[in-house]
C-alpha cells in the first residue's frame, strides 16, 4: 500500500494534540484487546467500547466522548483506504492515509474489517498492487523461512521502494 503519506489528514488537522494523543491510546489499547481476544472471538464492537472505556477513565473523560472520537476517526480512515483499493492503491487529492491512520487501517485489518473480498482481485489495478507487493516480500525476504519477524530496516527499505515506484 503506498504509505507514504505521513502527513496530517483533515481529520487529524481538526483534532486537538490530546485528542490525537487519545486516538494513538485506543490504537495501541485494541491492538492488545484484540490479541488477547482472538481466541475468545469477541467481537469490534464489545473490543472498542471496552478500549475506549479505558482509555477514558485513564485520560478523565467520557467513554462517549473517546467512542465517538474513535469512530469519526476510524471511519475516515476506512474511507480513504477503500478509495486506494478501488484505484489499485493510488490516492487521489485529499486521500493520503497519515501515519496514525495506517496504524487504524492496520489495526482493522487484524481483527475486524474484511476490506479485501474476492471481487477485488477481478480488478486489474488490484491484481497488479498485489504483485508488486508479493515480489517486495520475496525480495526484501519479509517472510522469514525460520518464523520470527523480518527487521524493522527490512521493512522499511520495502516500503520505501513500493513507494517511489
């Protein structure tokens, strides 16, 4: 995925340091919830509310307040990510993903979101994406043969190449 973005969305522009700070609190709170999770199959809605009523009470705030916050911003980066993949991973104006929303887009790739079905390998922009992305793993070797994770600079020059391609 191009994830070069990096900069601030319009979402994020709107939003207070301490809000953005609550957000990057919730990411990192279902990323827990929903490893320790898998097994028990909870579901997105009962793993965020549970997230954000912590993350509330940590921060002195309303559960509603931090769950709605979570849920504009989710579905912003959930739209911009559906814009990508309709267009083979090109964004348009105003569609670039920042660091914090790749890290929502993440995040819902791991326990909840199915954004990628079947019909979307019946695009051609996809199919060609998903190659690239493939040949990337293969090259940089980001699927150790061993287990255990591939390095973080690994990653990175990965990245960095599916980018400025």
């Amino acid at each position: 995925m191009d994830q070069s973005g990096g900069s601030a969305s319009e979402v994020e522009e709107v939003l207070s340091p301490s809000e953005l700070h609550l957000m990057r609190l919730v990411v990192c709170g279902l990323r827990a919830a929903a490893r320790a999770a898998s097994a028990s199959r909870q579901t997105r809605g009962s793993l965020e509310a549970a997230a954000c009523r912590v993350i509330a009470r940590q921060a002195g705030m309303k559960h509603e307040d931090v769950h709605g916050l979570w849920y504009k911003f989710r579905a912003s980066s959930l739209r911009k990510l559906r814009a990508h993949l309709a267009r083979g991973d090109v964004a348009a104006a105003g569609e670039r993903l920042s660091a914090l929303e790749w890290a929502v887009v993440d995040l819902l790739m791991l326990y909840d979101t199915p954004l990628l079905s079947v019909a979307s390998f019946h695009q051609r922009a996809q199919l060609a994406a998903l190659e690239r992305t493939f040949a990337l793993v293969q090259r940089y070797r980001l699927e150790p043969e061993r287990g255990g994770a591939a390095a973080p600079a690994r990653w990175s020059r990965a990245a960095d190449t599916y980018c400025n391609k």
